[in-house]
C-alpha cells in the first residue's frame, strides 16, 4: 500500500510537470532529448544510465502519444507505465 502510495505521488509529479511544459515536452519528444525531458525522466525517477534509451523510446512513440484521442497527460503517464517494471517489488523505473 505505501509503495504504490509513492508511485503515484510520483507519477502526479508527472502529470503535473507534463501540463506546464506541454508544448516543450512535445517538441523535446519529437527531437529526442532536452532539458524539460531530462527534468522529466528525473521526477520519473528514470535512472540516469537509462535516459538515452528512454528518450529514444518515447522519440519513436512520438506519433503514438501526441497525435491520440486521449489527454496527453495520460499519454505521457501511460508512455512511463510502459517502461515501469511491475514485477520488480521496488517499483523503480527502467
């Protein structure tokens, strides 16, 4: 209970972050990397060592996240959930 507590102050953080810089965001994840990318992967708590592969994931979602019928807030939690490794018990990202 507490663990996913975490998970989702931290994936508000997310969210949150994602509705301010929504319009960087997007071109960031189209280019494939920037400082409101990296800030982003950070609240994520992406490991550093994981980011270039991160952000060269999200670079190649890039159609399947912003050009959908779905809030890019959610677009942009779900393209996280998809890196999420659930079966580990310390609920850290990749």
């Amino acid at each position: 209970m507490i663990e996913n507590n975490i998970y989702n102050h931290k994936r508000k953080k997310v969210e949150v972050y994602a509705k301010e810089h929504y319009d960087v965001l997007k071109r960031e994840f189209k280019q494939g990397g920037g400082k409101h990318l990296d800030r982003i992967l950070t609240l994520a708590k992406v490991k550093t060592s994981k980011h270039q592969k991160v952000k060269k994931q999200l670079q190649d979602s890039y159609k399947a996240i912003f050009y959908n019928r779905q809030s890019i807030t959610e677009r942009i939690t779900m393209a996280f959930g998809r890196l999420y490794l659930a079966k580990e018990k310390t609920k850290k990202m990749i």
